[in-house]
C-alpha cells in the first residue's frame, strides 16, 4: 500500500469504529462511509509516450509493454485503464446495525463516486467476481472470503453470521469501471461471546488441515523493499498436489495483512504450465512488522484455506 492508501484506511478507520460500535437502538438507516484507495492521475505520462501500471498498485509503473507487478503479479495495463481521475467510497450498511455472535446479518455496500453519491458506479470483474469481502477477527486467527452479490437496489449484499463477539476487519477489494484498484476497510464491534485472541509471534511456514499440509518458502530473507519471489507447495497424505483446479480463475490466492490489519495485499500467483504441487507468486513488503499469510486454493472440488505467519525486518 502507499503512504496515501494507508492514509486513507487509517481515516476510514477512525470513521467506522465510531459508527459501527453504536449500541442496539441504533436507527436501521445508519451507515458507514468509508474513503478507498484511487489511482494517481496519468495524464503526465502521456508526454513521453506510453506508460503502464498495475491496477492494484498504480505506484508500479513502467514504459515497457508486458511487465508484471513486483508486488502481486499482476499484468500492467495502459495507465488508461488505470485511473479516470475519479475517487471512490464505499458506503456500508448492516442489518442488524449492531451485529450479534449467531444471528444472520446482511452485510450491504454500495460504491461511490466522491463527490456525485447518486451516480451509479458500474464494478468491473476482478477474478471472476465484482467484490471480494475479506473478513478476518482483529488477531488474524480466522479468515473468511465471501462475495457481495449485486442487487435490483445498485448495491451489493451478501448474508454473514458471525461465530463469536469482538472485533473483526471488513475488507472489500473492488475496480471500478475505468478505474483501478480500490480497497473499503471497515472495523466492527461484534457483540455476544467473545473469541480468545490468539498472540502470534514466530514464524510459521507450515500448515496442515485434513490431510492437508502447505509449506512456505521465500527466495531471499524476508526484508523491507526488496521483490521476493514465494513459493507455496502442497502436498496431500505426503504426496505431491498435482492437479490443483483454478478458485476464481487462478490457481491460488494468496491475501496477506499486516498484525495492525492496516496493511492489505492481494497477491496474484505467476503464469504456470502446471497444476502443482508448487504455486510460484512475487511480492514485497513495505515495511517492517509481523504478517500473516492466507492461502486459498482449489483441489477435488473443495476450498481450502491455509494460513502462515511472518516476521519480516527492516
């Protein structure tokens, strides 16, 4: 994320707590507005011919054709394709207004222009999908990835019902039309039982679930600003995974979020002939801090989710 990005979420922040930890007599019309990331205007590249930029890091740009992203992998696209010069929001909406452990809520967003509200913002499909909902609880012990359907009202909704009380971060990645990348963030106040927070602290490279184990590895120690090349490999019973099956038009997802849940990066994995055992991605990181590392992958039909943990230095 940029220092402007981060700007943003911290503001957003500050918003949504205030208007999401309000008590049960809350009136069913409040909302949360919260600021997103935008692309930085592109005309001035213009003047010296093309440029290219990643739709989800519009920082990352190049006047080379056919260049991925260091941080997610990602194609760069024509700066065009970028930024129109518009800023987002995104508005938040759920019913019930204060969220209860074990009760189904529905969790509503609608995309917004800044400046023109009642203009319809149109979403581009992003990995088959207009929205990705990244819900996680404060500590990062749980991770959940649903999907906000679009409705008759121009808003996008989905059904949630929280497991435990505390406090969670709601994460929506969303483009819209002609623009790039964008990123809501939105802490609530989950009221019932509370969950125990889980402390982490050392790395954790290896997972195992259901017969299940993925192990993590990176090219070079783990350092701020510099671009690491990682590798996830699956096995299943002590036996290679090959033949994973694409989870939303790739062969892994990978979302990792920084232990202050203020830093967020969706990671893309590399073009690959093969369906395992390994998913090669590329990223880097900003700065300093322990992450925590979700993976998703596809295989016999089923999702699973996977999760590591990482320190990494200045």
């Amino acid at each position: 994320m940029n220092r402007f990005l981060i700007s943003l979420l911290a503001a957003a922040s500050l918003l949504s707590t205030a208007s999401c930890s309000s008590d049960s007599s809350s009136s069913a019309t409040d909302t949360v507005t919260t600021p997103t990331g935008t692309a930085a205007d592109s005309t001035a590249g213009h003047a010296n011919g093309h440029t290219y930029a990643c739709p989800m890091h519009p920082e990352v740009t190049s006047t080379k054709e056919g260049e991925k992203c260091p941080k997610c992998g990602m194609a760069l696209v024509h700066n065009d394709q970028v930024s129109n010069g518009k800023t987002y929001q995104m508005r938040f909406e759920p019913k019930p207004m204060q969220l209860v452990a074990g009760q189904p809520a529905t969790l509503t967003y609608t995309p917004q222009e800044v400046g023109n509200e009642q203009a319809p913002v149109p979403l581009a499909v992003v990995h088959e999908k207009k929205i990705h909902l990244i819900i996680v609880r404060k500590d990062l012990s749980t991770f959940y990835h649903e999907h906000p359907e679009y409705t008759a009202e121009g808003n996008y909704r989905v059904p949630f019902t929280f497991a435990k009380g505390g406090d969670y971060v709601l994460f929506q990645d969303y483009t819209p039309d002609g623009s790039g990348h964008q990123l809501g963030r939105q802490p609530v106040s989950v009221q019932g039982p509370k969950y125990t927070p889980v402390k982490f602290g050392q790395d954790q490279m290896q997972w195992s679930q259901d017969g299940y184990q993925a192990t993590l590895s990176f090219d070079k120690a783990l350092k701020v600003g510099q671009l690491l090349a990682m590798k996830i490999n699956l096995t299943k019973g002590g036996q290679p995974v090959t033949d994973l099956d694409n989870y939303l038009g790739a062969l892994g997802h990978v979302v990792v979020i920084s232990e202050d849940t203020e830093r967020y990066l969706h990671v893309h994995p590399n073009d690959q002939a093969d369906k395992g055992p390994n998913i090669g991605f590329n990223t880097n990181f900003e700065a300093p801090g322990l992450y925590r590392v979700f993976l998703q992958f596809n295989h016999a039909g089923t999702i699973h989710t996977g999760n590591f943990t990482v320190n990494v230095k200045a």
